[in-house]
C-alpha cells in the first residue's frame, strides 16, 4: 500500500510547488485496513474542502442534504440531494460555497478490492457518470447500504474488512445499474486486460507525457497491439486518449494552480511553450491564458488569488484522510 496510505502521525510530504494538496487515506490502528466511513462530520472538515485538492484513493460521497457546487476537475454540478458522486484517484475536486452540507463518505484504496477485483473495472465505467441524482427508492437504498458500511467499519467486529468488501461490491454493482450514459464493458480476453492496463495507466499522475510507445513498453505489448486493444475496447486510439490525458492535466493545472503556462507546459511534458500553446488550443479551441481567465471570471472574487491561500496552507488532518 505505499504511497497509498499513511498510519497516523505519518510525516507528509509537500507538494511541488503550483501543485494541489495530494491526499492519502489514514489508516487506523491496529487493523490497518485502507477503508474509511462516516458522516462529513466524523471523516473531518477535509471532506468538505473549499479548495482544489486531489486523493490517491476513491471517494464515494452520498449526498443528503446542503446547497453549493461540487467541481470535479473542470465539471460542476449544483447541489440538488440527493446525490451519489465518485471521486476517482487523482481528480481534483472542491466543494464551492457549500451550506448545510450533510451525507455519508466512503473513501477506500484500490488496495481494498482484494474480494471482488472486477470492480476496479465497475469504477472505471462509473467514473464515466460520476455524479447521479437519486429518486426516492434509489435514495433509500443507497442509504442503507451507506448505514450499513458506516456501521460495520466503526465495530470492527471479527471478519468485519471482508463484509465491508461485500458491502461495496454491492453498492457498485447497484449504482452501476442507475439510469445514466455509461460506457460498454470491454470484450473478454487479452485485449480487454491490455486495455484496462492502459486505462488504470492513464489515470496515474505523471502519465500525461508519455507516448504510446512508452505506454506499450510499460504495459508489454508493441504500439500496434496496444493500438488494437484500446480501439476494441473503447472505440478510440491510444493516441487520442494521451492527447486527452494530457490536455485535461494541462487543464488541471492551468485552473488550480498559480503555475506560469511555461511551467505548466513542462509539467505536461512540453519543452517548448509555443508548441504546447498551439495544441492545447488544437484541443481546446482557447489558448492557455485564455482559458485560465475563463475560469477566472464569475466566482464571487475567488480565482486564483483565492485559491493559493489554500494551496499553502497545511490542512488538518482528518479521521480518514490526510495530506501527502
């Protein structure tokens, strides 16, 4: 579980500078499972930060109450609970005046899916539809499962990490049944482990500057098979999809972040400035500073001004998250 998790008191290190708080999962003693659960206000002021921030672990948050804007890299979305929203490792996310807001948070490492390793895959095509609004049927049973996790997890109770495993298998599988745009599962076979490798690859940070050789050669496999077995599963190229990785950090980075477009184009992999300019506009249709004074506007005076206090800062640590 390196750089996964951290026992309590773990001394953190600080993020590059520009970069957004990196959180990993707390484990408690003595059983060091890489799981947590609870309300916002027992998992800690954390889970409600104001501020750009990413994890190293999955969120799962079930929103039952509160007023505001949660923003998931560059996707915002109104608070009209009930809500069930995932936070995949690595995204950056922050709550935007948010009152009154109250739910159950489930955070776990992928480490945790030892029982049912297919639901790596399960929150991958969920991450595709990461914020749902609940009916009342699909409310109540999300909050019960919710219950149930947050009860479980607080006993400790003998045998309690495998019934918490069970538990959210069941809530993936459930959620993924949810009315919503969702992604096909991959073909069976070698193909569709290649392509989940390079999909769980996509998702690390750092990878925005690899090319698809290099991502073959990581994975196994020669460009033209990897080619084939991320067309098959996804219906796109490799290519594409780095480009896409790329951009979006670039994306990242330029809106949260106090980073000059010069170093934000190193950070994604560009030793020249114009070129990098020439294609985040090629994907974005802005150029870098165009787009980050587009997200500068219409946030009640908090660009990124705003933001670099909370980039600075050395935020508390909560019962199930901490800082890395």
């Amino acid at each position: 579980m390196s750089g996964t998790t951290a026992l309590p008191g773990t001394p953190c290190t600080a993020p590059r500078a520009g970069d957004p708080p990196m959180h990993r999962l707390e484990v408690r003693l003595p059983d060091r499972v890489p799981f947590a659960a609870g309300s916002f206000d027992a998992v800690g002021p954390m889970s409600r930060a104001a501020f750009p921030h990413r994890h190293t672990f999955y969120e799962i948050v079930h929103v039952t109450s509160g007023t505001g804007t949660h923003v998931v890299d560059l996707a915002r979305w109104d608070l009209r609970p009930p809500h069930l929203g995932l936070i995949l490792p690595g995204q950056l996310h922050h709550w935007e005046d948010a009152r009154g807001l109250d739910g159950t948070v489930v955070l776990f490492t992928e480490d945790f899916l030892l029982d049912h390793p297919g639901d790596r895959d399960l929150l991958r095509r969920l991450g595709e539809r990461p914020w749902l609004t609940l009916d009342g049927p699909a409310h109540a049973r999300t909050g019960r499962l919710m219950g149930e996790l947050v009860e479980e997890y607080r006993h400790g109770a003998d045998g309690f990490a495998t019934v918490l495993r069970s538990l959210l298998h069941v809530l993936l599988v459930r959620t993924a049944r949810l009315p919503g745009p969702g992604t096909p599962a991959p073909p069976p076979g070698r193909p569709a482990a290649v392509a989940e490798q390079f999909a769980r690859l996509l998702a690390r940070t750092g990878t925005e500057s690899r090319t698809v050789r290099e991502a073959a050669e990581l994975i196994g496999v020669s460009p033209g098979y990897l080619a084939e077995a991320v067309r098959a599963a996804t219906g796109r190229t490799p290519g594409a999809l780095l480009r896409e990785t790329r951009s979006r950090e670039a994306q990242r980075l330029l809106v949260g972040t106090e980073l000059s477009i010069r170093q934000v184009a190193a950070r994604v992999g560009f030793d020249d400035p114009a070129y990098f300019c020439r294609f985040f506009r090629r994907e974005t249709g802005l150029s870098p500073g165009d787009f980050r004074r587009s997200h500068e506007t219409g946030r009640d005076g908090r660009g990124r001004a705003g933001r670099k206090h909370h980039d600075r800062r050395d935020p508390s640590i909560e019962a199930g998250a901490r800082p890395a």
